[in-house]
C-alpha cells in the first residue's frame, strides 16, 4: 500500500488528528520518556552521541542522574528551549568529562539543538555564541584529562550539532513565511471585499439617489405647472428609496455575514440584483423624465451570480450616468445573448454633436465606470465607455456567460 495512502486511511488518520490536536507539552513529554527507556537498555545503550574517548567509569548513582538530566528537560523543549538545552549541554558536558559510558540518551543533546533553533524567539544568537563558547570549553577540558581525540574530531562533532541548530532554524523559518504567507492572503482577500462592497454601495447609492434627485426636481416642477401630476412624481421618489433601502439592506447583510457567503443565503437570493430586473431600471429612468428604449436579442439562460450581477450594474451606471448628465435624452438599452457564451450590452445615449456628451470622472477615483471596468475584467469581460462621433455617450460591455448546469 503506498504511503500517502495509508496516511489517508480514517483508521489511521483519526488518532493521528487527535494526537496532533494534544498539548505540546504532554507530546514532550511523551518524547522525554521514549529516549529515557531506551537509555537503560543494554542493546541500546552504546548509541549515543561521545566525544571524551576517555577511560569508561562504571555507572553508579551520578552517571544515571546525567542519564536522566540528558532527556526529561526535552519535556519542555517547546515551552521554554532555551533552558532545556542549557540543561542538557550541562548533563552531557559532565558525563563526558567524568567518562561514564555512552548512553541513547545523549541524543537528548540534538534535539535539544534542534529546539532551540526551531522554538527560541529571543536571543538566539546570544544563546548560540554561549552554547559554542560551552563546547570550545568542553573540547579544552577533555583533551587537558587525555582525550585521544585531536582538533578535527572536534570540529566534525561539532558539525553535527551545527547541523541539528540549523534544521531548526531552517522549520522555524518556513513555518514563519508560512504564517506571513497566510496572513497576506487573509489581508488581501479583505481588502478585495471591501474594494467589492464600496462598489455595490457606490452603484446602489448613485443610482437611486441620481434618481430621486431627478424625481424631486420634476415633481418640483409639476407643483406649480401641473400640480394633478405632482403625486406621481413623488410617488415615484417613494418607490426609489424603498428599492434602494432594499438593496442596502443586502449589503449590509453581506457585511454581517460571518462563516457564511452571500450568495449561498437562499434568503438573500431574491435580494440581489439579477440580469431579469434589468427592466425595472428602466423603468425606474422612465419614471424619472428619461426616455428609455429596451430590447433583448437572443435566448435568455440562467447565468451564475457574479455575471448577472456585473450585467445589472453595466446597465445601472450607464443609465444613472444618462439621468446624470444628459436628462431627458433618448436613451437606448441593447442586451444580447451570443450564440458564443458571451453577454453583450449596449446602452446608449443621445447628446448634441458639438458637445459630446462624456461624464466627468468622479472625486473619489476607482468608482463609476473606473470600478465597472474592474468588475468586468474580473470575469475576463471587456468595457468600453466614451463618446460618439455623432454626439453623446456609449457604454459597450461583452461578459462570458456562465450558464447554471440545470
């Protein structure tokens, strides 16, 4: 059975989890104890780390509290790394230097090393100039008690514990650029949703205020001109700022939701704004002064969110952009569904020839079209918006469809 595999087997993969999800320091403790028992076995007891060479004591009370000093500090190699390798440098310095026996417990001195290097935080390279001024200290003493060793047997040993720092130090790093790593990830995906919400609320917000704003100016008007008429027109505002409260409402959902999307809200599914309540847009420019003709070109499918989403607000800024600045000018809304899984949409609006109509960019940059052209690319669609030749103003937009799978 391959590895990866077995790894994947529930059997074994549970108490893997639930091993993994223990406290640090019962895991230690759990290691200390593995490296103790072995120490004590004869069959095991010459692998270990040596480095005196000098003649070989009996064991007796001493060596097994070195014994012991060598491995249990590995309890809390985690929690404080530091003093667990201060502790057993120490041990293994002195049984060295008193030439008890080689035991399995002086690997306790490695992962130790390893530890430190993967777990300090502070004074890291205080801790590894003590450490190497410890064994420089240690190398002196055992060659003034007669070690055989010479200078290079010195330096391989301490390659070895070079090595064990350093792969601590090489997990400690990764598992820094790991976290970073995440914590970019989570910031940009929340400044992503911030750039999309400040673009629904400015669609939102411009658009049905434009509205009221054009409403309130008419109904204005027909106070003193026909005042028969004025109702319909503050019936009119009436209606815009229930449907853009509506809209608000969703969108303050959305900012409230925790764990969950939006878009998976089956109540919020009637809430958002889709591609079949284009017609209420222009009906709502009608009710507002602005001639508006509509036509659909094409078999009309069920398409994703995101692009029903995106063709609504194309529609909705070109036409908040002709109430804005050009009222009262006929104003044309095309919507084509391509035999090519492309939406095409066409708004266009009529202006006089010698002044072309072109909407001035608004203060607060990244908004209006500027943040349509965004939304669309997003979606790998393509915006165009400017002048006629002949006078006045075009918004062309071409969307892939997403069509649902039924």
């Amino acid at each position: 059975m391959p590895r990866q595999a077995r790894w994947s087997n529930p059997l074994l993969r549970a108490p893997l989890d639930r091993w993994q999800e223990r406290n640090a320091l019962l895991k230690d403790g759990v290691l200390a104890l593995t490296l103790t028992l072995p120490a004590f076995v004869p069959t095991l007891s010459q692998i270990g780390a040596q480095i005196g060479d000098l003649p070989e004591r009996p064991a007796n009370v001493p060596s097994v509290a070195l014994i012991l000093a060598q491995t249990v500090p590995l309890a809390v190699r985690r929690r404080w790394p530091a003093a667990c390798l201060a502790v057993i440098a120490a041990a293994f310095a002195v049984h060295q230097a008193l030439g008890f026996a080689t035991t399995f417990a002086s690997v306790g001195l490695y992962l130790a090393l390893y530890s430190a290097g993967a777990h300090q935080i502070r004074f890291r390279r205080g801790l590894a100039a003590v450490t190497s001024a410890g064994y420089a200290g240690l190398a002196v003493t055992l060659d003034h008690l007669g070690s055989p060793n010479a200078i290079p047997d010195y330096l391989a040993f301490s390659l070895a514990l070079a090595a064990s720092w350093l792969a601590g130090s090489m997990v400690r790093t990764r598992r820094t650029e790991e976290a970073k790593l995440r914590r970019l990830t989570a910031e940009a995906a929340t400044t992503a949703e911030r750039a999309r919400i400040a673009r629904e609320l400015h669609d939102v917000v411009t658009h049905h205020v434009t509205a009221m704003v054009v409403q309130a100016d008419a109904a204005q008007f027909l106070l003193t001109s026909a005042p028969e008429r004025a109702g319909e027109g503050l019936t009119a505002v009436s209606d815009t700022g229930r449907r853009a409260l509506t809209e608000l409402r969703h969108l303050l959902g959305v900012l409230e939701a925790t764990g969950e999307s939006a878009s998976a809200d089956p109540a919020g599914a009637g809430r958002e704004p889709a591609l079949g309540r284009v017609t209420d847009l222009v009906e709502q420019a009608g009710r507002s002064g602005q001639p508006v003709e509509y036509s659909e070109q094409g078999e009309r499918r069920p398409q994703s969110a995101d692009v029903e989403l995106a063709a609504y607000r194309v529609v909705q800024e070109a036409l908040t952009n002709a109430m804005k600045y050009a009222p009262g000018k006929p104003t044309r809304v095309l919507l084509r569904h391509g035999d090519d899984e492309h939406i095409e949409i066409e708004v266009t609006t009529e202006g006089p020839a010698a002044a072309p109509l072109t909407p001035k960019p608004g203060p607060a940059g990244g908004r209006g079209l500027a943040g349509l052209r965004t939304r669309v690319r997003m979606l790998d669609g393509e915006l165009e918006a400017g002048p006629r030749p002949g006078g006045g103003f075009e918004v062309r937009a071409t969307i892939p469809s997403k069509p649902l799978q039924e």
